[in-house]
C-alpha cells in the first residue's frame, strides 16, 4: 500500500525518534522538578527543543510555549487573546477557510458576546487584502488567518496581513501548522504575534505543538488550562519531555532538510499534476496555481462521484476533503468557501506528497486515478451528455 | 593522506547504504537510501578539510541512527 494522504498523517522522521528514545528509557525525569538530577536533565533537553522550535520560526526561546497540539493552540491563541482584552475589544477577524478548530473557537466566543468577521476568500482561495481591511474595527482584538490550508493548499499573503495588523495595532494570529518546516517563516519579518505549530505535520510525533506568544509588543493571553503555573502560567500541566524533545528535533530536521524537500516535493507534484491533467480532460485544480505549497493538490474530477472514486483508490489512501470533514457527507466548506459547484465539490480528492513519497508512489497514483476517473466517466449518463455537447444547466431533470 | 580520507568516505557511504537496506518500512527505507546518495553527491568537491570532518562525523552519527532502529 502507498500512502499518499501524507498532508494530515505523516510518518515520523527516524531521527526524530532517536532524539527521543532517551526521554522514553533512562531519562525519565519530570522537567519541572527543581531539586534533583532526572529532573535538571530532563529540563534541559526540554529548554533544548524550545530553542530549536524557536530557531525555526526566529522567534526567542521565551516565546514558545508546548502544547498538546495546533489544536490547543489555536484554542489558547482565539480564546486566550480574545478573553483578556474583553473588557476594551470584543471583535474578531478570521476567514472562512481556517481549520475547523479555529472556526469553533470563534463560534464559542459568539456565544460569549464576542462578534466575529469570517471573511470570505476570492476563487483562488486567497483573501482580499482590501476586504480585511475594511473589516476592521475601534475594537478589533485579534485577527487570525492560517498560512498555508490544509485542503487545497493555498499560501495566504502573511506579510501583508502582518504589516496591516501591525499598522492598526491588532494582534495577528496565525495557524502555521502546515507551514512550518516547509517553508520560511519569520516571525518577526512577517509581523506574526501568535503562530501555532503542530508536531505531527512536520514528522514529528503526535500530541504535542507549540504557540508562539510575542514578548515584544508583550501579547497578554488568558490561560485556557489553569494549574501549577507551567509555561509562563500560560499552559499548565507536566511537558511531556520525550514529545517536546520530538517536536524539537522535527524542526531542527526540518528547517535542515527544507530546501532539499521543497524541491523535490515541488518537482512530484508537478509531475503528478502534469500527468493527470494530460491524460483526463476536465480536471480543476483548487485554489491558486501559484500561491500554494506544493505538497498538498486538490484536485476536482468533473463527472465523477468522489466516494466513488475514493472508494476505487482506497488503497492509495487520499481523501476528500480532510480528516476533520471527512467523517460528514458534506461537502469541504473550504472548497464551498472558493465557490466550486456542489457537484465538483463532492468529486474532489486531496493528494499529499512530503519528504519520504517516492516517485513510485506518485506514478502509482497517477495511473490509478487516471484508469478509475476514466472507468468512472464511461458509466456515467452525465459524461455521456457531456460528450454529446449538452450542456447540463440546461437540463430540466424530470420527478419520477 | 587523501587517499585514506577517499577510502574512508566510501567505506562510510556503502555501511550507510548498506544499513539502510534493513529498513523494513518502505518510506524510511527509500528515504534514507535516496537521502544518502544525494548528500554524498552534493558533498563530492569539498575540498577543505574541517568541513569534510564535520560532515564525516554527521554521516557517522546517521549511521547510528539508522543502527538503532534497523
């Protein structure tokens, strides 16, 4: 089997789990325990990773706090942000392509009194700079727009949405889970003052991420996890030292290897778009051509049932939509978001390509997705009309 | 005085080749295998010295890491 599905489930990084079979065999140490030898070592293999996580992004090592997961990042960054300052700013930005998480956490706050903007996306998925800023308002805490999607893999225009916020003094929150490690980030270039990051995105282990919280201008959170006081006060609860060691390493790896992956990832995706597009006519890309990471294409087959389609290549393990939409029938709302029809909205499958995919898996991929699309198009009466030069919208389908 | 240094860093290349064949999970294998190749490759025409012990010392260290978990 070929693992394809490789933008939310990826696979560890061996070195990764070298750096961390210390942390889970002699040392066991508990990080925050001040008075004795396990403890001082665990804490600085702990101090360790922050830094590398830190190095990634330019940030201080202050800066980063662990959590459980981009998840509870976001979380810490929506809600955190947006209950300390209530008393002065009850709005909020976002976009209606941010990870479900992040959409939840604003709903939440609407329940809380907040008022929230979810600002639309042009057809290529990329917001309108002119439309964010005429969202603003007197009391605008926070705006929060993720780097890079995790369905079609649109790269939002982060440096200018940074030096808007910054211009009007608003916080600016970013979801980097899918950027991270992949491409450059820099806090500070950026004008970034929150930034989420999750473990396993960047072949690192699962259950564990960071925020980036900014110390100058200082960005006051409210904690969403009260306790002893760990990180900051921000995030209490024991670090799981071996996960944080994990994350570390995966960034250090990753900001090594990010030149040699995106070249190759970028020359993958091209050969598999190619392929497909060369082979079956009426196949739509999501979102736009050139402002993405390369690793993560969605493409759209017309004529085509998805779960059909998904079903014939369940071998290749892609999917529609994400793993947080993919338990519903409905179709993504980011594809909904960009304004794809309903019907290429369903027939839509997500490809991901990182560092470890070979060139076999690609080909592999092509030829099958290549020879069920076509399987597929000649059972259907739709494609049959297609071909007969009917146009569908013209169809007046008949109640039996 | 290079000949034994061109000795050494084909005898490491090959031990790291040959101890990532025993992945038995086809991406670390591939990975590591194409990973190797091309690193060595870049790495042909350095010519000064400290820089090929730091990067001998980095293949070695690789070599451990796929060691313990071969």
């Amino acid at each position: 089997p070929s693992f394809l599905r490789l933008v939310v489930c990826v696979p560890q990084d061996p070195r990764v789990l070298d750096s961390m079979l210390p942390y889970l065999t002699a040392y066991y140490g508990n990080p925050h325990s001040r008075t004795h030898a396990y403890g001082w070592e665990s804490e600085a293999a702990m101090e360790n990773a922050r830094r590398q996580v830190a190095d990634l992004i330019g940030a201080d090592s202050r800066e980063i706090i662990f959590t459980s997961g981009a998840t509870e990042s976001n979380n810490m960054a929506i809600k955190g942000v947006a209950r300390f300052y209530k008393s002065r700013k009850k709005h909020i930005i976002t976009t209606q392509t941010e990870h479900k998480c992040v959409l939840d956490s604003c709903r939440s706050l609407e329940t809380e009194g907040f008022r929230v903007t979810y600002l639309p996306v042009k057809k290529n998925g990329l917001i309108d700079l002119k439309e964010l800023e005429a969202a603003f308002q007197p009391d605008t805490s926070l705006v929060s727009v993720m780097t890079v999607n995790n369905e079609i893999g649109v790269k939002q225009p982060i440096c200018d949405i940074g030096e808007i916020c910054r211009a009007r003094k608003v916080f600016f929150h970013t979801d980097a889970a899918q950027a991270i490690g992949k491409i450059p980030m820099d806090v500070n270039n950026m004008k970034i003052d929150l930034m989420s990051i999750s473990g396993h995105k960047i072949y690192g282990p699962k259950g564990v991420g960071a925020l980036y919280v900014r110390r100058r201008p200082r960005v006051r959170l409210e904690p969403l996890q009260s306790g002893g006081g760990q990180e900051r006060g921000l995030r209490s609860g024991t670090v799981p030292t071996p996960l944080a060691v994990g994350l570390g390493a995966a960034c250090e790896v990753a900001q090594q290897e990010m030149e040699y992956d995106h070249k190759r990832i970028l020359q993958l995706a091209e050969r598999l778009v190619t392929k497909i597009m060369s082979e079956v006519p009426d196949v739509v890309m999501n979102g736009d051509r050139e402002h993405r990471y390369p690793g993560c294409i969605n493409l759209s087959f017309a004529y085509v049932e998805g779960e059909s389609l998904l079903m014939a290549l369940k071998d290749v393990a892609l999917s529609s939509g994400s793993a947080c939409t993919s338990a519903s029938l409905e179709p993504s709302y980011v594809l909904r978001a960009i304004g794809t029809d309903e019907d290429l909205a369903h027939s839509s499958i997500r490809f991901g390509i990182g560092r470890f995919t070979t060139e076999e898996e690609v080909d592999y991929t092509v030829q099958k997705c290549i020879q069920h699309v076509k399987r597929l198009r000649e059972m259907s009466p739709l494609w049959e009309m297609v071909q007969d030069g009917i146009d569908l919208k013209s169809i007046k389908w008949t109640q039996h | 005085m290079a000949a034994s240094s061109r000795a050494q860093v084909l005898r490491l290349y090959r031990a790291l080749l040959r101890e990532s064949q025993r992945f038995s999970a086809y991406n670390y294998r591939t990975y590591a295998i194409r990973r190797i190749r091309d690193a060595f490759r870049e790495n042909k025409n350095v010519a000064d010295p400290a820089k090929i012990e730091e990067l001998l010392n980095k293949a070695k260290a690789n070599l451990e890491v796929i060691h313990r978990q071969v």
